[in-house]
C-alpha cells in the first residue's frame, strides 16, 4: 500500500535532476517498475523479468499482460507523479517507442490499409480499399486529411479539421435585415464554402430563411449529357439533402441514403430538363407531385417553389426546391425573383466548389494508380505472382464478381497461351494465403476476348447476351451468368497486345462507366509493362542459368586433365641457367612445349612462389596446363607469346632486382598476368571486335580484348583443381587480383599512351628506381603498367633473326584479318594488314619504333644501365628496317634522321601524329602516308613483304615458307 507521506527512494533520483518528494512504490521500486507488465509495455520492453535470460523460460513468445492489483497501483502511483513519468520517458524511451506513441495517438487502425506490405507475393498484399465507382458520387466522397506523417490519405476515419469560419447571425437577426443585406449576408455566408456536402445544406438553409419556407431539398446533377438507353449511365439527379429544415446538419444528412430521380421524371426532373422553374401552390393538384413521399416520412406538402441552378454558362447543374412557406401561403412571383437572384451565386459558388472536388479527386485517383504503380513493380520475379496482384487489385477497385487475365500466345495473337482467373470471395477462403492465382476455371467468352487482342479496341458491354459476340454456351451448367463485361487489351512498352484484362458483373447491377474506363485503361498500361518486364526477367533468369551451365561445363573442359597434370609434375625441372631464362635476348625456338611448361614451373620455383604463397605443386602444374590449353591455335598471340612475355618479366625483375621494389606479391600477380594477358586471344585485335558488333564488344565497351583476357585468367583461376591462389588471406587475394587487373588492361596501347607521359616525366625527374618507389603506390603502378608494355612489345628488343621471324607471324595474323574484314564486314583494312600493300610495312615498322618502342626503351635503359641492351638491338632492329625499305624503295627515305639521344623525350612528340584508341590502336595523322591505326600490340616486328626469311639480294620468301 502506498503511504502518503512516504519519502522517495533516493535510487530514483536522477544526479543532475532535483525532483519533490513523491509517494514511492512497494517493495524495491526500479526492480518492481522493470518488471511491471505495464511500464514494460510503455516503454517498449520484452515482457520478461530482469533475470530471465533472453527469450523467456521456453523461448517463445512472451506471455500476454496481465493487469493485476499490482499493476494498478503502479499505475496510480505514475499518474499522480506525472514529472517522473515525464523524465523518465525523455530518458529512457526509444525512438521506436516515440514512433508508436505517435501512431497510436494521431493514425486509426483503418488507416494501416493505406500503407500495404512491401514484402511478400501478390496474395498477402493488403489492397486499397475504395471503389472505383466513388469517384463518381460527386460531392458525397470523404474529404482529403493527412496523417501525422503528412501522408495525404482519404481511406481514414479521422474527422476533417475545418477551416476556422466567422460565427454566422442567427436565424432571428437574419430576419431583421432587409431583402438586399439577406441576399448578401447570405452570399457571404456560402462565397468561400469549397466542400460541396456543406455548401449545398447551406443553400438549403438560406433558402428556406431568404423565402420563409420550412424546409428544401437540392439535387446535382450527375452524368453524361448526351442521352442513353441506360439509366445508370444517362443524366440523374442525386441528392443526400433531402427535406432539410432549420435544425439538420450534414452530419445528419450524411447518413440518409442516397435519392436519384431519372431525368425528365417528377417536378424535379422537369426543372432540370427544361431549365424552367415550377411553382405549386397545390402540390396535390399537380399530376407530376409524387404521393409516396408523404406517406413515407408523414410529412404533408401543400406548396413548392422548384428551380433550375446553372453555372455561368447557363448549364444546370442543380436543382433546389422549397417546401411550404410558413404563412400556409402560396409561395410569391416576388419569391421566385428573390430565389432566382441568390441561385445566380448559388451556382457559381456550387461550380467552383465541384471544381475544387474534381481537383481533389484526380489527386485521389492519383493516389490509387501509384499505388497500384508501386504494386506491380515491387515484386516482379514470376509471372504469378504478377497476375496475381493484377487481379486482386482489379476486382478490389471496379468492384465486379470476376476478373481474368488472358496472356496473348506469342504465335497466334487470336489465341491464349495462360488464363487466370479471380472470383470474389477467393481471398477469403480459409488456408494459407494464395501465392499464385487460380488458371482456366471458368470458360472464355472467345468472341470477345478474342476480338480485343486481336484489335486492341476496348470493349463495354451492358448485356452480354445482346451482344452477338458473346457466346451463351459458356454459362450453361455453370451457374453463373454473364450481364456487364468491359474487356480491355494489355500492351507492352512498345504498344504490342500481350493479354486481355476481362471484368465480369459489377456489383450492385450497376454497369461498368467511363470512369472505370478511364481506371482500367490506366492500370492496363501498368500491367503491360509489368508483365513484360517479369517476362525479360523470368528469360534473363533463364539465359542465367543456362549461361552458368555452360560456364560449368567450359570450365571443365577449360581444365587440363589430372593425367597431364601428373605427367608435368613428374617432370625434371632444369635450371634457369640451362633454360637461359635470365638472358635478356632469349629465344624459345628451339623448346619444345614441355619446355616451356617446365622453364614456368621454374621461374616459380626461383621467385620463390611455391614455398612463399603455400601453392600445391600438383595444382600449379595443372594451372600451367590449364593456362597453355586455353590459348587459341592462332598465329602470333599464343601460348608461346605468353610465355615469351613471362620470361622477359622474369629476366627483368631479377637482373635489374626490382622484385624488391615490388615485393613478392605483386611479382606474382605480373608474373600471372604476363602468362596469361592474351587468353583466349582470336586472332583479332579490339577494332575488328567493335566493327563485327561481337559479343564481347556488346559486353566490355573499352580494351574489349583485355578485359576478356582478364575475366579468363580468373575463371581458371577459381576453377577446380587450379586455384593457385587459394592459401592467400582474403586481403592478400584481393591485392593480387587487383594488380591482376591492372597489369592485363595495361597491355592495351590506350592505357599505354594515357599512362606514358607522367611516367617519362617521373623517370627524367627520378632517373632511378629507388627504395622510395617501393613506398608510393602511385609510382610502382605506373612501373608495373610501362614494364608489361614492354614486357609484350619485347620482339623488338631480341637478336634482328628472332625479330624477323616473330615479325612474320605477326604480319601474318595481321593478314588473316584483312582478309576477315574485307570478306565477312565488306570493308577496305588499313594499310597495315592489307596484302596489296605489304612492300609498305618495313617503312611502318620504322615509324612504329620510334613512335611506339623507342620512348620506353629508352626511359628503362635510364631507370636501370642492365636494360640497355634492349635498347642497342632496338636501334640496330630499326637500322635493318631502314635498309629493307630502301632496298624495296630507294627513295622512300633519304636518310636516317637525327635524334638527340641525350634526351628522352626526344620521339614523345611523335605521338601527337598518332591516334589512340580503346582497341590499343594507334593510327598516323593525314600528314603522313602511313596508317597504324587499331594495333593491337603488335609485338613490333611487323614487316612482310610476302616474305621476311633474307635470300639473294635482299630478297625475301614467302611467309607460308617460314617455319
């Protein structure tokens, strides 16, 4: 029990807060108020103790609260100490708590239907729960409100906050005043009114005041106004404000049902018709009075005042009527001038404010196809879950008993591949929650189905068994009748009939209007393109998967077999000294393949790869294979290039000692890249790729080529049985993938010539490698990228025999394609791998060393004195040249011209008359008359002549006489 004069714990006292002695709970309070079921769920605590472990006894859910005796004292005792409540919440609660609090305070529980589930297929989707046919009602629709959050919703209870209005005279004072200030007062009185509901039951009252009635009813006018056969879908008046007297409000009027009079019929459609007022002095004495009202609410007219309300056209749009003036007399010609006067202003304010309620309607009817929007892309994965969503959401909206969807069957348009249907009442079968819609259970109207996907026309039909397309076989023995159908065709983005969206039977035996017309049409166009996306979805899945089969199964066969692997592993491995790999001028020519392959298992042996990086010998071997056998049988970029361009790298890296500017990693990833830079290569450079419009140049839009390379190089890397790089941390693998990368795109001449300024810049500034270049990421990345150019440029670089031998394969693949473009994409190639103008290569093979090999042979005969060599035979490479042109055309070139060998950026000019492009090409400008556009790295070496093998006279054989 609590003691009034008990004194509060000191425990609950907050350090920084001073607080009046309140009365405190029983027992040990905090502990107590922890546990409280109460405060718990106040302050969004699991309802468990405080040591209960998490998830309670059982772990299951937590058992219901129970409100005990106990509890309420505890409440009583927060309630009558409010401040600390008050600090107790500003301290402890949740953002989440505070969140709830809003939402349980300011959003009704109706509302949550406006804000469905993100999650989940089409069947657990809450659905939007208004009609299409209440855009129609006109003046009758709930107001728009916004929720706490500003979420602009018209499906809530929540009252409309009205504008503050000036307090009205009372009926009494109104009195007082003469014709001309009533009418007035009365004008103001409805002149800012924009909710037709109240504007309506205020001309009513004012009416009644102005010509001294008891009572009045208004009608609005609703429907096209050009007439037709059907009732529901003709002109009528409707009207909520029936009889409404001096004490009615529309609070009261709203829940009278609704009263339509056809046009033309009664005093009131006659007003409305002909657009001329009645004034009854007798009502029973006229023929058109209808009795039945009286009788109904016991209410005796004796006399009536009825006229037309028109808006500033002379368009009626209303009809207001007055009942019995209260002197039991006759209503007055004066009363029908001063009626007619204020229903001028009555029917400009009646269409404005009906403006105004369109204009809130098309903001609803905005709010719903967003919605429906938002539903059909929010979950696009199969094509069931997409219909079914469409079709719950149709018949939620027209409110009609069945719905279907008709996919069009790609081959015959007339005819349905898919049928599914939705009747109502299935989304409250009991069971677990449809995830697909129900298909073919009803019958198909074919005759008018089919002349919709056929012709696209929307088809609305108010009875189906009047029209002679409807087939009456389709009902019998169902149970079920067709009456009112609109059938509308569903297009893709691109305006082609892929379904039929059917309605059958709104409800209430009303017929399907304009309005649901106009929601369908919309939602159709939705449909279409949702369902057209779901179908790309649904085959890029499928075009996934089976890529994934195939990419299994080429991976498998991209393998090399364990048998060949354990062959390779057997092997003895020479040394490096009995391979020559540390000589820069070596030549492969007389190694056989298993050579090669050894002469690799031995550079990562001597860099120490295979104890460093814990790879398993088996696996290496089976890689080296595996790398080996995806090179193609092409002419010049195979595996014996990649291996060339692997040993040079080698040499380099130990005779200058860069592995230690390096590191041991990063030697791996160039070591790999430089086996397998050219992967898969076709014979091709990246310019043949764009102008055939390849797949691979559909799907890597720059270095076409070396992408492919590299994406190559990792699908062997991952594959089964060669995953070299499987004991490297994940840090580690990244890096390594990583210079992967770079080093196999930096093979494209594009990334060369981007790349090739700032680093001839940093070698004149730095003229060495030193410790520091190990330090800067940024200087060993331009390292890496200048030494696999010239790693794979390194031809020009060997004894002129070599040079001349690599530099007739070259020419030949070149060949190969000119031949390809001038047969297969009817194009004229560039001079350089044009056969009519071979006598011209040794004179572009100048032009390409020294434009292209020069600049970067020099900068590393700079950065280090032990790659001079490569230099000199670059030079006397390029002297052999000169003499071939000459020999073939004496006066092509007078002679060599001088170069300032103390400079290194002595030829980088040259290059302003070249182009780059992302093939790795480079082509002369006009000025010249040589073209080297779109070379791939081309190895330098590029003469031929029909011949590179020297005979008699400077001579040369032909290539097909080349080994």
């Amino acid at each position: 029990m609590f003691t009034k004069n008990a004194k509060a714990p000191e425990r609950c006292r907050h350090p920084h807060r001073s607080y009046k002695k309140k009365k405190p709970l029983p027992h040990t309070p905090w502990k107590y108020l922890m546990n409280c079921p109460l405060v718990r769920k106040c302050f969004g605590l699991q309802l468990r103790s405080i040591e209960e472990p998490a998830g309670g006894a059982g772990g299951g859910v937590p058992a219901a609260t129970c409100y005990d005796a106990e509890c309420a004292r505890t409440e009583a005792w927060l309630d009558e100490n409010q401040e600390f409540v008050h600090d107790y919440f500003l301290r402890k609660a949740t953002r989440q708590v505070v969140d709830a609090w809003l939402v349980s305070h300011a959003t009704p529980p109706s509302a949550e239907l406006a804000s469905p589930s993100r999650a989940g297929s089409g069947a657990t989707t809450p659905v939007r729960k208004i009609s299409a046919h209440e855009f129609e009602r006109g003046g009758l629709l709930k107001p728009l409100v916004t929720t706490v959050d500003g979420t602009p919703t018209f499906l809530g209870d929540q009252p409309h906050a009205a504008p503050s209005r000036p307090q009205r005279r009372s009926r009494h004072e109104l009195r007082q005043l003469d014709e001309k200030e009533l009418i007035f007062e009365l004008v103001k009185d409805i002149c800012n009114e924009l909710e037709v509901r109240v504007l309506c039951h205020k001309i009513l009252q004012n009416v009644s005041i102005l010509l001294d009635a008891d009572r009045g009813s208004l009608f609005l006018v609703q429907g096209e106004k050009a007439a037709s056969p059907h009732p529901q879908n003709g002109r009528c008046l409707v009207s909520k404000l029936f009889d409404v007297c001096s004490k009615s409000t529309p609070e009261q009027m709203e829940q009278l049902e609704e009263i339509r009079i056809p046009w033309g019929s009664g005093i009131v459609g006659y007003v409305a018709e002909s657009g001329e007022p009645v004034n009854i002095p007798d009502a029973y004495k006229d023929e058109r009075f209808n009795h039945d009202i009286d009788q109904q609410t016991g209410y005796k007219t004796r006399s009536l005042l009825c006229m037309p309300i028109k808006d500033i056209n002379g368009e009626v749009i209303g009809v207001a009527q007055v009942i019995n003036k209260q002197n039991d007399g006759p209503f007055t010609a004066n009363d029908e001038k001063v009626f007619a006067s204020y229903l001028q202003f009555c029917g400009i304010g009646l269409r404005n404010a009906q403006l105004y309620e369109r204009s809130q309607l098309e903001v609803k009817r905005n709010q719903v196809l967003l919605d429906l929007a938002r539903m059909v892309f929010e979950e696009q994965s199969t094509i069931e879950h997409m219909v079914l969503r469409i079709l719950t959401h149709t018949q939620s909206l027209i409110r009609c008993q069945r719905v279907q969807v008709l996919l069009v069957h790609e081959a015959s348009k007339g005819s349905f591949s898919r049928v599914f249907d939705l009747e109502a009442g299935d989304e409250t079968e009991p069971g677990t929650p449809r995830t697909s819609p129900y298909e073919s259970r009803f019958p198909i109207n074919i005759g008018i189905t089919g002349y919709v996907a056929t012709t696209g026309e929307t088809v609305n039909i108010a009875d189906a068994y009047l029209d002679a397309r409807f087939d009456p076989s389709v009902d019998e023995g169902t149970g079920f009748k067709h009456n009112t159908i609109l059938c509308m065709a569903i297009k893709n983005s691109e305006g082609m009939i892929i379904g039929v969206i059917q309605l059958v039977n709104k409800f209430d035996e009303l017929l399907f209007t304009k309005n649901d017309e106009n929601f369908v049409e919309a939602f159709a166009i939705f449909c279409g393109m949702g369902i057209h996306n779901t179908h790309m979805y649904e085959k890029a899945i499928t075009a996934m998967a089976k890529q994934s089969v195939t990419l299994d199964v080429l991976s498998y066969h991209a393998s090399a077999t364990l048998d060949d692997a354990q062959r390779l592993r057997t092997l003895r491995i020479a040394s490096s000294a009995h391979f020559s790999l540390h000589e820069l001028e070596f030549d492969d020519i007389q190694m056989s393949d298993d050579d090669t392959l050894t002469a690799c298992l031995r550079m990562f042996l001597d860099l120490d790869f295979v104890e460093r990086f814990h790879i398993d010998y088996s696996v290496l071997c089976r890689w080296l294979l595996s790398v080996k056998k995806n090179y193609r049988n092409v002419t010049y970029h195979n595996w014996r290039h990649a291996f060339n361009v692997a040993q040079m790298m080698f040499a380099i890296l130990t005779e200058t000692q860069w592995w230690k500017i390096f590191g041991e990693l990063e030697c791996l990833a160039l070591i790999i890249g430089c086996l397998c830079h050219d992967l898969d290569h076709r014979g091709t450079n990246n310019s043949f790729q764009i102008k055939a419009s390849s797949p691979l140049a559909q799907l890597y839009s720059t270095s076409t080529m070396e992408h492919h390379h590299f994406d190559q190089c990792l699908m062997i890397l991952n594959s089964p049985g060669n995953q070299i790089l499987s004991h490297l941390s994940s840090d580690d693998y990244e890096k390594v993938v990583k210079v992967l990368e770079d080093a196999i795109l930096s093979t494209d001449l594009a990334v060369y010539f981007s790349k090739r300024t700032s680093f001839i810049e940093l070698v004149e500034q730095e003229r060495s490698v030193t410790a520091e270049w190990g330090e800067c990421e940024q200087r060993r990345g331009l390292l890496r990228a200048m030494l696999m150019t010239a790693c794979d440029l390194a031809a020009i670089t060997k004894p002129w025999p070599v040079e001349r031998r690599v530099a007739a394969l070259v020419a030949g693949e070149f060949f190969r394609q000119g031949d390809l473009e001038r047969q297969n994409l009817n194009l004229t190639p560039i001079d350089l791998m044009n056969r009519d103008k071979e006598d011209e290569l040794p004179a572009m093979q100048v032009k390409f060393i020294d434009t292209i090999c020069m600049p970067i042979y020099e900068a590393f005969a700079v950065l280090s004195p032990s790659l001079q060599p490569m230099l000199d035979r670059v030079k006397s490479n390029r002297a052999h040249w000169i003499e071939l042109s000459n020999n073939d055309k004496n006066d092509y070139m007078d002679k060599e011209p001088e170069r300032d060998k103390s400079s290194l950026s002595s030829h980088v000019e040259d290059t302003d008359t070249y182009e780059g492009d992302s093939s790795g090409a480079v082509s002369l400008s006009s000025e010249t008359n040589f073209k080297y556009e779109n070379l791939e790295n081309p190895v330098v070496g590029l003469l031929a002549n029909n011949a590179l093998a020297l005979t008699n006279q400077g001579k040369f054989n032909n290539v097909n006489d080349v080994n």
